[in-house]
C-alpha cells in the first residue's frame, strides 16, 4: 500500500471553513470489499475512530445518527453511487451551525483500487476543535483509511470473518 496525502490550509477565521482535506490509500482489494464495509454501519466501529453507533442501512437520502467523537451527529447521505461514491452531510446536533461534507470515492486499479476520501467542514465548533489541535481532523481520516485497509485486508485473508 502507498500512502498519498493532500492538505490544504487556510485561516481559521470564523467567516471561512476550518478545513478541507483529503486523504487517499492504495488497497490491494476489490472495490466492492471497501463499499461493503463503507455501507454498513455496524461495521464502522471497527475502523471508524470515535463511531458508537449507527444502527441501520445507508443508500441515497437515508437520514442517520451516530456518536462520533464523544458527538451525536445527525447526518444524511446525499451520494450513493454503489462500488464507486458515497456522501454524507450535516453535523453534530449540540453545534447547530457547525456542517461537514464528507465523500468517499472508490476507483478500481490494476492491484485493487484507489480509495480517497475528502471532507469540507465550517462552524464553530470545527474552528474551536482545529484551534486546539490544527492537523486533527486530518490525521484522524489517516486513521481511518488506514483501519479500513487493515480490516478489508484482513477480511479477504480470513474468508470465514466475511
């Protein structure tokens, strides 16, 4: 697996999103093994940092709630294109003006396939939490490609954990 990482940077001002990143990962598995395990929820404690709980199934418009670092966050999937896109919007509900935007596109390759995901966040309480630790948000979706490689790897080894 190589590892390719973008950050952009810009001022943390209250007038501005707080952040726009991008992480990608290479992954020598199918496409249809990361959707699997992007679409269901159950399975995002095992590699989603700081996921309680999401308790039922994602396709297009399906509104769903999760705890997400120590956050109830009331969310809405606004793509869903199968094996290749999926997104999400909305934010925590104890931050009524604090949005997030995350996509997850999936692209197969000649050894499995590309996986990026990007997230354009703004509001308060992103502003706040990025204050105090800038590059957070960022290197918790490092941690998150790198679960969700580690668990679909793991998966396609053991055939009998699918």
């Amino acid at each position: 697996m190589t590892n390719k990482i973008q950050w952009e940077a810009i001022k943390w001002s209250e007038d501005m999103a707080p952040g726009r990143f991008t992480n990608e990962l290479e992954v020598a598995v199918s496409p249809e093994k990361i959707w699997s395990l992007l679409v269901d929820p159950k399975a995002w404690p095992s590699f989603y940092p700081g996921v309680e709980h999401v308790q039922l199934s994602l396709s297009l418009g399906t509104l769903f709630e999760t705890d997400l670092a120590g956050q109830d966050v009331l969310a809405s999937v606004e793509e869903f294109e199968p094996m290749t896109r999926i997104a999400w919007y909305r934010g925590p509900k104890a931050s009524e003006h604090s949005k997030a935007y995350h996509a997850w596109i999936i692209t197969p390759t000649s050894k499995g396939c590309h996986l990026w995901t990007e997230e354009t966040m703004k509001g308060p309480l992103w502003i706040e939490l990025a204050k105090k630790a800038p590059d957070v948000f960022w290197l918790t979706h490092e941690k998150l490609l790198a679960n969700l490689a580690k668990i679909v790897t793991e998966r396609v080894r053991s055939p009998a954990s699918v």
